[in-house]
C-alpha cells in the first residue's frame, strides 16, 4: 500500500471542462413566465382553428338551417296576410 500511495503522489491528473454552448435545454427548472405565455397563446390559436375546422365541417347543417329558417318565415308571413284579409 505503501508503494501504491507513493507512485499517486507523481502522477498527474487531467482534468476538462466546459460550458455548454447553445441549444443546451436544462430539463430540471420549469419554464420562464413569457415562455407560458407563448405556450398558451399557440395553444389557444390551435384551439381556435380545430373549433373553426369543426364548424365549416357541418356546413350542411348550416344550409338548411338557412333554408328551413327561410320557407318558415315565408310560410308565416303569408298566413299572417290570410288570417287579415279574412277578417
């Protein structure tokens, strides 16, 4: 043992070390205030689209809502003209 901590005593160590450079992520804090914000302004665009996407796809619904909506409000306005022509 004694031969071993002798022979430590003349040898050299080399050590190196560096920073990390850019597009080093440290994955052990939580994300900064603004980079929540982004996070939830992409997020709220993207939910945005898909309720947008969701109603263009149902634009058959749409056009005969439109057209029921219209013969109803014809059908009325020309009973309404009877029932007064009656009286």
């Amino acid at each position: 043992m004694a031969q071993l901590s002798g022979q430590a005593r003349y040898s050299t160590v080399n050590l190196t070390y560096f920073e990390p450079g850019s597009g080093y992520e440290n994955h052990n804090s939580d994300p900064g205030f603004w980079s929540r914000v982004g996070s939830a302004v992409k997020n709220g665009a993207a939910i945005l689209g898909q309720i947008f996407i969701a109603l263009v796809t149902v634009w058959p619904f749409w056009v005969v809502g439109l057209v029921l909506g219209f013969v109803i409000r014809n059908y009325r306005r020309r009973n309404k003209n009877l029932t007064r022509k009656e009286q």
